[in-house]
C-alpha cells in the first residue's frame, strides 16, 4: 500500500530537483554549443569577404547561410537567461530547441529584410546611420525593449521581437560599417551581450551612446583614417 502511495504521488523533491538540473544542463550546453559552433561557421564563411563599406552581399543563398550563422554566434549567449527559463517553465530540455529556433527564425527574417535594402554605400551614408544608432541607444524605446529583453522570456518569436528592438541600433552599425567583417561582428556581439545581461546604467549606457555619435561624425569628416571603413586598392 505504501508502495502504491509513492507511486502516485510522484518523484520525491530531490528526483524533481536532479531532473531539472539535467534539463538545464541539457539547455544550457545545446545554447552555448549551437553559438560556439556557429562561430565557427560564420568566420570560415565571411573570411575575405569584407570590404567595408563597399562589401558586397552575394547570392541570397550564400548571404542566408552567413546571415543566419552569424546571429546564432552573436545572440544565442545573451539569450540563455531566456531560455533557461523557458526550458524551466515549458517542457524541460525539449523547449530550448524549439525556442531557440523560433528565436533565430526571427533574425532571419530581418536578414532578408538587409538583403532586400542593402547596398553598397559611402563613408557619409555610413556616418549617418551609426550616429542614427547612437541617438536611438538613448530613446525610451531602446530602454523599453532592453528591459522586457531581461524580464520576459515568452516565446521565442516573442523574444527575438523584444531583442529586435533592443539590439536593432547596434546591428544597423554592423550592416554599414562592414557586414562580413569579423572584427565588426564580435564587437557588436559583445555589446549585445553585456546589454543583455547587465542592467541599465546612465552612468555607462550614456557614454557608449555619445562614444557612437561621435564615432558616426568621425566617420563622416575623416573615412579614410578609420580602419577597415573604407577598401583597399
């Protein structure tokens, strides 16, 4: 009878607790594992790609597949906050793919929007979206969505929108200022991060957000002195 009772009442509390700490586990290595090799693929696609301003996208196929590669590398480790507790609150480990992939299925999207309006540009297009992207760092729409980016998990279409909002400044510097460059990508990839997991700080989101004006008017009056900006001949 007793046996029977245990049996219905289910896994005791250090069974649950060893079994959602595999689940997270399990999250945790698929997420960072998925960037890490994305990373990889990403640097091996774009290498002697960059051309700066100037970079040429390709074939939609081949922009695709670098395109959807680079935002695995670049946004997966921010997002694992999300999806730990998405894996915690849905379905265990089996929620982190489908997360994750809807998640991306997100940025992909908006990397067929960069292939349809992409163009090759010059220094001063260039200048005025990155000081463009310095200036929405500072609106109450960037400080919205980076919020709900650390408050929310959601689903993952969900997710990606509220990370689309809070990142989509720091990836239009990216675009113009040298979408295959590698140097570029884990700059930003870097600033996504930190935004992702820190808290807002005047102290230190306004300085950043003045430093990319500034970089933006640098760009505009001196192209030539800026590394990378511009192609060799």
């Amino acid at each position: 009878m007793e046996n029977s009772m245990n049996a219905v009442s289910g896994p005791s509390p250090a069974a649950a607790i060893r079994a959602r700490t595999t689940e997270t586990a399990i999250a945790l290595t698929f997420t960072l594992g998925l960037a890490a090799a994305c990373w990889v693929v990403a640097v091996w696609r774009m290498n002697g790609m960059d051309m700066g301003v100037a970079t040429s996208l390709g074939s939609f196929a081949f922009f695709g597949a670098v395109w959807v590669s680079m935002m695995a590398a670049m946004m997966l480790p921010g997002a694992v906050p999300a999806v730990l507790r998405r894996a915690r609150e849905r379905g265990g480990a089996l929620a982190a793919p489908l997360f994750v992939g809807s998640y991306l299925a997100i940025w992909a999207l908006v990397g067929v929007a960069v292939y349809v309006l992409y163009r090759p540009h010059g220094s001063i297009a260039a200048g005025a979206l990155v000081i463009a992207a310095g200036v929405y760092e500072l609106t109450p729409v960037k400080r919205h969505f980076r919020r709900l980016c650390r408050e929310r998990a959601g689903s993952g279409w969900e997710f990606g929108l509220c990370c689309i909002g809070s990142s989509i400044g720091l990836m239009l510097m990216l675009v113009v200022l040298g979408v295959m460059s590698i140097t570029w990508m884990a700059v930003i990839a870097i600033l996504v991060l930190a935004q992702k997991l820190l808290h807002a700080k005047p102290s230190i989101d306004v300085p950043l957000a003045l430093a990319i004006i500034g970089f933006g008017i640098w760009i505009i009056a001196a192209p030539s002195s800026v590394p990378g900006l511009m192609p060799t001949m």
